[in-house]
C-alpha cells in the first residue's frame, strides 16, 4: 500500500506543472475598424471608420466608397473661422444621380462620439435628411455640431462616424483654399464656396 500511494504521489507531482503550464484560452481578437484613403489633389487622407459606435451612419460612407460614388467630387464648402479652425465639406453636393437614399440620424449623444478636430460626419438638414455630404471638424466643434440644445435648431447636431487618423496636413491645406466671396450655390453656401475647389480622386478601402 505504501509503495502504491508513494508512486501514486510522485505520478501527481510529474503531471501537476504540466496542468499549471497550460494556457487559458484567450478571447478573439476583435477586426481593426475600416480605413479608407481618400486621394486628393492636395494630397491623401487617410480615415478610421467606426462601425461599431455609429453603424448606420458608417455603413452609409462605406456604401459611398465602395461604389465609387466619390470619386471625382469636390471639397465645395469652405468654413474658416481662424487659423486651423472650422470645417470643410465635401460630396456629390448637386449631382443627384451620386446620391443614395437618406438614412437615420445617429446623434452624438448615442454613438459617444465627438466632433473633436478631425472628425468626420455627415451633413443633412431636417432629421433623417443625410445622404452623400460629409464634413471634417478642423478644431474642436464639438459645441457647433454635437448634440446639443440649439445645435442645430433641433438640438441633434451632425452624426459623427470616422476621425482622421493620418494626414492632417492635406486637411489644412484644404482649409486654406481660398474662396470665391460672390460665388454661391443656389443661394446658400455664399463666400464659402472655393474659386478653385480641391477634388477627390479615388476614395478607397485600405487593405493589409
């Protein structure tokens, strides 16, 4: 019996720190968010899109990307309001046929996100109105464009869905274009419009 219970001891203590060296299984590593470049005649600017925290809103550029509906359009607005400081759109602005159909809104204050400098979102007018015009904060708008009381009139501000993650210098670029003062589009958008407006062309989906 003792000689019985000793190698039953000396079998547990051989396969012991075998079971203590096994690894716990780890959780799957989650995809990284989507990135797009955007190549313009100023350069290119690179996007992280997030489609977890704005689905909707994401996927609706996503569409806009991978059927090429931007390739060739302009950066038609300009908003400077001091060095490194406002916004700048772009979009199939009149081209309707560019145009897909509009989308819910996913106000700031359901996705988390934030118009901090760099971040992309989407323009519209009523809610449920946005389409195909994106704008890019330079600074932080947060209180011109979050959700807010009064921002716009009904206090929804823009949907924010992508950030910038690499060339800051094109964006700036592109907000120093000058603008034609007495240029307009049908009434709106006067002394914001670019004389010679920066134009995308391609806007792709990064792999690898």
């Amino acid at each position: 019996m003792k000689t019985t219970r000793r190698a039953l001891l000396v079998a547990f203590a051989c396969v012991g720190p075998a079971w203590a060296q096994t690894p716990a299984p780890q959780p799957a590593a989650e995809p990284p968010l989507p990135r797009v470049a955007i190549v313009t005649t100023a350069g290119t600017l690179t996007v992280e899109v997030e489609v977890k925290r704005a689905p909707i809103t994401a996927a609706n550029f996503l569409r806009y990307i991978d059927q090429k509906r931007l390739d060739g359009v302009s950066f038609y607005r300009i908003v400077k309001v001091g060095p490194e400081f406002g916004f700048v759109q772009f979009g199939p602005h009149t081209d309707v046929k560019k145009m897909l159909p509009p989308i819910k809104h996913e106000p700031t204050t359901q996705t988390g996100l934030s118009h901090t400098d760099g971040t992309l979102s989407v323009a519209r007018l009523g809610i449920g109105t946005a389409r195909g015009e994106f704008t890019i904060s330079v600074g932080d708008q947060r209180r011109a464009l979050d959700a807010a009381p009064g921002v716009p009139a009904d206090g929804q501000g823009y949907a924010a869905f992508a950030r910038i993650v690499d060339g800051r210098d094109v964006l700036l670029k592109i907000l120093d274009t000058p603008v034609d003062p007495a240029k307009a589009s049908n009434g709106a958008f006067k002394g914001e419009m670019p004389a010679a407006p920066v134009r995308i062309l391609t806007a792709r989906r990064v792999t690898g």
